[in-house]
C-alpha cells in the first residue's frame, strides 16, 4: 500500500513539475524598449514613396520563453514612412543559440504594419544578440528586414534597434 502511495505521489509531482523543466535556468518573461532607425523603401498609391530615407524608430517587445531556445516576442514598433507615421504590430519566433557571455537569435516576423488609413500585412526575418547587463537586465541589439504587401508592389523596411529588456523572476 505504502508503495502504490508513494509512486502516484511521484507521478503526480513530475505531472506538475514538467512544464517548468522544459525552461532553462533564468528564462522568464521579459518586458523591453528599444530605439534605433528604420529605412523604408519603395511606394504605392496608397502609402507615400520614399528611397532608404531613414527616421528614428522605436517600441517596445515583450519576450515569452516557450522552451530554452523559443521565444516569442509581440511588440509595437513606431516610425516614420516618408513624412507619414508608420505603426508596426508583430509576433516574432526567436530561435536562440545560448553563449556563455551572451545569446545569439535569429527568426521570423509576421505582423501588420498601419501607415495613414492603410493597413498592410507583413513579413520579415530578424537577427540579433542580448546579454546581460545585471541579474535582471538585458541589453539586446537586432536588425530586421521585412516585407510590406501593399498593392502591387512590396515595400521593404529595414529596423536596426537597441535597447534594453526587464527580466521577471
């Protein structure tokens, strides 16, 4: 009786503790602003024209560690498409190589960008690298390329950020 006791006490901790193995140690949820420069390029009928023309660009992200080497990342971005403002809403998968001293990322980014009254899905890929500056802030740096699918013709934008991220433990 004791034995039978004691492996549905087993079986009912590794039900409970499994989901939190599948995380690493110090993965939480993070929360992030960053500033840097976004470079639009190419026009439609809807949204203006421009050529690289750069403007200061910044958001904030939110990381949410699925498993040691997943993140996804929601986050708003603002910026500047021509001399109209431009609001990015995306969902980043981030697939992370762990270093010793710092985390390289690489992944994809779908989202919806709003320009004026127009509102346009796109998609992208991103890379970059965080590492910690103290037990509960990181600093990260990344670029992103993405796709803007407006019209007949694809507008291409490209984010370089900095910025830091608020861990939770």
């Amino acid at each position: 009786m004791k034995s039978k006791a004691l492996r549905i006490l087993l079986t009912a901790a590794l039900v409970v503790l499994s989901p939190i193995a599948g995380l690493a140690a110090g993965d939480s949820v993070g929360l992030g602003v960053a500033l840097g420069a976004a470079f639009p390029q190419g026009s439609t009928t809807a949204i203006a024209s421009t050529d690289w023309q750069g403007s200061f660009n910044w958001g904030f992200y939110v990381n949410i560690p699925i498993i040691s080497t997943l993140q996804l990342t929601p986050s708003s971005e603002l910026y500047k498409f021509g001399d109209q403002n431009a609001t990015d809403m995306a969902l980043a998968f981030k697939f992370i190589v762990p270093l010793s001293r710092f985390d390289l990322y690489a992944g994809f980014v779908p989202g919806l960008t709003a320009v004026s009254d127009v509102v346009a899905p796109h998609m992208g890929i991103l890379a970059g690298f965080a590492m910690t500056l103290v037990s509960n802030l990181d600093l990260f740096v990344q670029g992103k390329y993405k796709w803007l699918f407006q019209g007949e013709d694809n507008i291409r934008v490209l984010h370089l950020n900095a910025g830091v991220l608020f861990n939770f433990y």
